[in-house]
C-alpha cells in the first residue's frame, strides 16, 4: 500500500493528522507501506521571506477574537494527540517553498518522515521561523540529514520546480485543503480524520488490490 499525503509544514491539523496516521498505524500496521509527503502551499503567494504572524492572522480571520476561536480549537485536538502546540510564541509565517524543497530532498535521501517531524516540532512546538536556512538546516539535521549538504542545499534551487508543479497539480485535481491522504493513487481522505476513519481506506485499498490481483491471474 502507498499514502501520498498532502501537507504544508504550517498546517497544525497536518501534524494532528500526522498523528492520527502514527495512532492507526499503531493499531493496525500495514506491511510494505510506503508513505510519501507531497507538497501544498496554504499560501502560495506568501512573499518570500513571510510575514509578521500578526498581520497574517488579520488577514486571514479578521479578528483576534476569530483567530483565538479557531486556534483554541485546534490546540485542543492536539492536545487529544499529545500535541502542545505553542502558537502564541509563532512570530513570523513562512513562505514554505523551502521546507517543502527539503522534504523533497529526505525523501531522496530516505528520512522523509523524520524531517518532516521535525519541521512540524520547530514551527509548532518552538515557534521557530521555518523559512530561515538555519532554522531549516537544523531540522534537516534533527530528522537525520546531514547539515552540510542541506546548507548547500538550500543555497540552490534543486527541487523548486518539481515542489511547485506538485502544489499546482494537487490544485488541478481538486485538492484545496490539508492534509490529503490518498491510498494507492485511487482513494482521497480528505482531512485529519480519527484512525477508525484511516482503517476503513486501509480495507478500501485492500480490497481493491485483492481484486486487481485476482482479475490478472483470470486473464
């Protein structure tokens, strides 16, 4: 089985469904599972070097006491995962071009899951600006890259095409919100769905590769 999940690295409900997946996959582990993390940008006009979370949190909500609603619920959910997310410590919103740019780059090197934990944990957890090189050589680093080569890295532009076209292709096929977990390349779940949600696309996708195996030993 294969899950491609959509993400952005400023998505708190990313890391809640990242979460969940760990949680049911604890439950009911699935051999041979890839996992893949693609790329969507919430904010794919965010300007390159971000923007005061401030002014962002106006723009997008309106109102501090619209934001403080939508916030407070979600670091509830994350608490229910062992997630203390610490928004209030969040100074700056990224542009995540470049964090996206790593992921694509642990994938390659094999520690794609790992970094893209610790990129969740520096930005949520620690408030860190994730946009920084520093901030991002440090969590290629945590999640088992070596530091030189993701300095090096960051200072070119290997990958930008291809995390971008990825970003306007999920848009394409009508993802406009994260996460996105696709089983197989065939069944979408859209959102951060509890792990008995996640167990019935494992059945799905079980099922249909049953099927599909079973029709090409009848041929």
């Amino acid at each position: 089985m294969r899950i491609d999940i959509f993400s952005d690295t400023i998505c708190p409900w990313c890391f809640i469904g990242k979460r969940r997946l760990e949680r049911a996959l604890a439950a009911r582990p699935q051999p041979g599972l890839t996992v893949n993390w693609r790329t969507f940008q919430l904010n794919p006009d965010m300007p390159k070097d971000g923007m005061d979370r401030r002014v962002y949190l106006e723009i997008k909500f309106g109102t501090p006491r619209n934001a403080a609603t939508i916030y407070d619920r979600i670091s509830a959910a994350g608490a229910e995962e062992g997630i203390e997310f610490a928004f209030s410590t969040i100074k700056r919103t990224p542009n995540t071009i470049q964090s996206h740019r790593l992921i694509r780059l642990a994938g390659v090197e094999g520690q794609q899951d790992a970094v893209v934990e610790a990129l969740f944990r520096a930005y949520f957890l620690r408030g860190e600006d994730i946009g920084d090189p520093q901030i991002l050589t440090a969590a290629g680093a945590e999640g088992g890259l070596d530091a030189d080569l993701v300095t090096a890295f960051l200072r070119g532009d290997a990958f930008r095409e291809e995390v971008e076209a990825e970003d306007e292709q999920a848009r394409r096929a009508g993802i406009n919100g994260v996460p996105c977990f696709i089983f197989d390349g065939k069944f979408a779940l859209p959102g951060a769905q509890p792990p008995e949600v996640i167990w019935q696309m494992f059945d799905t996708a079980a099922k249909e590769a049953e099927t599909l195996k079973a029709s090409s030993l009848n041929v």
